[in-house]
C-alpha cells in the first residue's frame, strides 16, 4: 500500500473515531444544554479561538516543511510557542471581565481562563505532533489523538450531568489537552527536558514561515467567529447556539472526508514535492475524489436534514432544520478550499496562502457579519455568497502555481458531478412519493441512505469514476480478512 493512501486510511480512522464521539457529545449536550447555554460555550470558545490565532505566527508546523530539523529546532519551537501563549493569557485575562459584562455571561471570564489553561498545556503536544505529522506517523496521531478525545467527551457529559452547564465545555478541553501533553510525552523519541529548554536558535525559520500562516490563520479565526460574536450580542445567545449546531450537523462529511484529507495534505504534498513529484496530478486527482465524496455527503443532508436534527440534537432544536437544509446546499462550493491552503504551504508559498486566506475569508467575513445583524437566517443564506467567493479564490491561486486548465479541472470534476445526481436519484424519488413532506420516520430514514449508497454505487461503476479502485480496495481487504476470520475458525474448530 502506498505511504499516502495509508496516511490517508490512518487520518480516516481518526476523523471517524473522532466523528463519533463529538456527535455522541453533541447529542448528548443538547438534551442536557438549551441552546441559549450552548450559545454562551460557543462565544467563550469562539473569543478563545480569536486570542490564540495569534500563536500561529509561531506555529510549530515549519517542522514540517524544513528539510532537516534538530534538537534546536524543537527548543525553539517550544519557547516561541510559550512566550505567545503567556502573552495571550494575560491580555484576555485582564479584559474578560469586561467581555463578561458585554455579554452579561458571568461565568464567562472561568470559562476563558479554563480555555487558557488548556493552550498551556498545548505548548508541549504541538511540537511533537508536528514532527509525527512529518514522518506520516498517523497511526500513533490517531492513538493518542483518540484517547484524549475520550477523556474529553467524558469529561464534559459527566460534567454536564452534575449541572455544571456550558462551563462542562471548558473542563471537558482542559483535560483533553491534559492528557494529549502526556501523551505526546511519553510517544516523542525526543527528550522533553531537552525540548522545554529555552531557546531561541531557529527563530528566524519559525518567524518567516509563521509570519503569513498566522496571519491566515487570524482571518480564519475571524471569518470563523465573529459574526457568531455579533449574532450573540444582536440577536441572542440561542441564535448562535441554533446556527453553530446547525453548522455542526452540516459540517458531518466535512469531518468525515474532508478533515482526513487535510490532516494529511501538507505532509503528504510536502513530501511530493521534496521528491519532485507531479504536484498539478497530485492536486486534480485530489480535487476528483474529494467531489465525489463530499457532493453527495452533503446534499444528502440537505435532502434529509429533518430527521437527522432530530435524530442528533433531539426536539427542542427544530428552529435549526431550515439553517441545516440551506448551509449543506451551499456547501458543495466547499470543496477546492480545503486543498489550496496546503497545496500553497508545500510548495513553500506561504505569501500566497495568505493572501488565498485573507481575500476569501474577507468576503466571506463581510458576507456573514452583515447578514448577522439582521437573523440567523440571514446568514445561513449568506453562504451561498461568502462559499462560491471562496471556492473561486482558492482555485485561482492553485491555478496560478499549477498552470492546469479549466478543460482540466472540469475533466477531474465532472465525473463526480454524474455520480452525484445518481445518488439522489433514489432520495428524491422516495420524497415525492411521501408528498414532499421532509419528515421521515426511522424505516423511511434507513431506506433513504440505502438508496442514495445504492445510487453511488452504481454511479462510480457506470461513469467509471477513479475513486472506484479505492472502493475496489476496500472490497477486497474486507473479503481477504474474511477469508483469514473463516480459516481461523474452521482451524480452531478442528
């Protein structure tokens, strides 16, 4: 098997796992949580977000990119990291108060510090997950990154089950990052005594490759966040806690496919282009099986975002059916973004990324804040501006490094395209004979999914889509384990 489809077999298992558990946290909090509490947890981890942007202008990912890396390197990576973070500490210490008052959170400013604590204790994990992301050591990412997961989700619904409210979010973090230092700890095979030595010996490499990430990774965060901020101040915490859930069911084949993909892409891409590699190939190919992975993933659902509402967030949070429904059609734009960003990294043009960055995201932020001011509709239906804004940036800046056509772009697409219309060939037919109504009960559910496989299926096969050998792969591990599962048996048997 190659070294990047088992990156990417291992970053999978670790999205799925992780899936998993954060919708059995959701569902299990939104029975426990009103969406006004929920919506308190979303703006405390959303200003949080905003402040710890700005480590990523030392972010610890140059290990990556940097052909040969030393014990210096990690010092260094260390040191820089700490320093920003206690910088940060004290400056949204000393005004979450005030954020608290604005807000009218009182137990805002805890909530904050808990979210702190928890970035303390990332300055130890980031460096050594950086240098396993180097060396594709996905497995170990995966093991590591899916237990603190756990202590993470148990952490918040224990805590959550004792009356602790949106707060049981900031502990649930606290511990995980507790635990994932710990871990990282004990898998580096460098010393971390040697690791949390001060020093500053690499800083110029750290400074010229975080100057444009950070910066790109503060719009993110901006674009991300803020009008979110706004909502909460304008409209009301319930509103943000009905668009950010709305957005986390929406987001579900984000996480499964496209999550996967980025976990791995700039290693990977990286790599390739250490070894001189076809990047444009690398790229197109990528794009061909992302569409025809998460086309589907979404505008199913779209088609069958009542009962999955209700199936993960449970009765009291139908205002958010409507929102799902609109931000899962306009996410099919969403697919070339996600690739870009890495793409520009490996190929060492961080200047480019950020610019890709700052331009999407500013529309996309001017879009979302200005439709925040008037209803969570409003900004659902924003999407459908700020993610083809965004989709047109990101190709235009791999277009510019890559040379490839749009003749080539629309032959590594349009297949997908295809296989997605005869995937919900079967869902929509299913809808019309239900009248059009959108409520599905259990067995009409089930059948729904059924039929929309079926279609993919069948859809891979008749337009011979590329990513049909990645299907034919899995077939064919799943027969040979049954093949081994049976002569084990028979064996033990005799």
């Amino acid at each position: 098997m190659s070294t990047p489809r088992r990156a990417f077999i291992m970053s999978s298992i670790e999205q799925y796992l992780a899936l998993v558990i954060n919708v059995t946290v959701v569902a299990t909090m939104a029975r426990l949580l009103t969406p006004d509490a929920v919506g308190h947890a979303v703006t405390g981890l959303g200003i949080g977000a905003i402040a710890l942007s700005l480590r990523e202008f030392v972010t610890p990912e140059f290990l990556i990119q940097k052909a040969e890396i030393d014990e210096k390197d990690l010092r260094t990576s260390f040191t820089t990291l700490f320093g920003i973070t206690v910088l940060v500490t004290i400056g949204l210490m000393a005004v979450s108060g005030k954020i608290a008052a604005f807000y009218d959170s009182p137990e805002l400013p805890f909530f904050l510090f808990l979210v702190m604590m928890s970035a303390f204790a990332e300055v130890i994990s980031q460096p050594v997950i950086a240098v396993l992301r180097r060396e594709m050591a996905f497995g170990t990412l995966a093991n590591i990154r899916t237990v603190s997961l756990l202590v993470s989700a148990l952490t918040t619904v224990i805590l959550g089950m004792l009356d602790f409210g949106y707060v049981s979010y900031g502990w649930g973090m606290l511990a995980s990052a507790i635990t994932l230092a710990a871990l990282t700890a004990f898998v580096t095979p460098h010393s971390l005594f040697s690791i949390c030595r001060p020093s500053l010996a690499s800083w110029k490499v750290v400074f010229t490759f975080g100057s444009f990430k950070g910066a790109s990774q503060a719009v993110d965060r901006i674009y991300e966040t803020v009008p979110q901020l706004i909502l909460g101040k304008v409209m009301s915490m319930t509103s943000v806690g009905l668009y950010n859930r709305a957005n986390t069911v929406c987001g579900i084949p984000d996480r499964i496919i496209m999550s996967a993909f980025y976990a791995m892409a700039f290693p990977t891409l990286a790599a390739s282009v250490r070894e001189g590699k076809n990047i444009k190939r690398a790229y197109l190919n990528t794009l061909s099986y992302l569409s025809v992975l998460y086309w589907p993933g979404v505008l199913m659902i779209a088609v069958t975002a009542d009962p999955v509402v209700h199936l993960i967030l449970g009765s009291q949070w139908e205002g958010a059916i409507l929102l799902v429904r609109l931000m899962a059609l306009a996410a099919v734009f969403w697919f070339a973004v996600i690739v870009t960003n890495p793409l520009l990294l490996a190929l060492g043009h961080n200047r480019d990324a950020f610019l890709s960055s700052l331009f999407s995201r500013s529309v996309a932020a001017m879009a979302l804040c200005s439709a925040s001011m008037y209803s969570v509709v409003a900004m659902a239906l924003s999407q459908f501006i700020s993610l083809p804004a965004q989709m047109l940036i990101a190709l235009y800046f791999a277009k510019k490094h890559l040379n490839f056509t749009a003749a080539e772009l629309l032959a590594a697409v349009f297949p997908s395209m295809l296989v997605t219309l005869l995937t919900l060939v079967g869902p929509l037919a299913l809808l019309v004979a239900n009248g059009g109504n959108t409520e599905m009960s259990l067995l009409q559910f089930g059948l729904t999914l059924f039929c929309a496989a079926l279609g993919w299926l069948l859809g891979l096969v008749t337009v011979k889509h590329p990513f049909l050998a990645e299907v034919q792969l899995v077939l064919h591990a799943i027969v040979a384990a049954t093949v081994w599962l049976r002569r084990r048996f028979l064996t033990a048997g005799a």
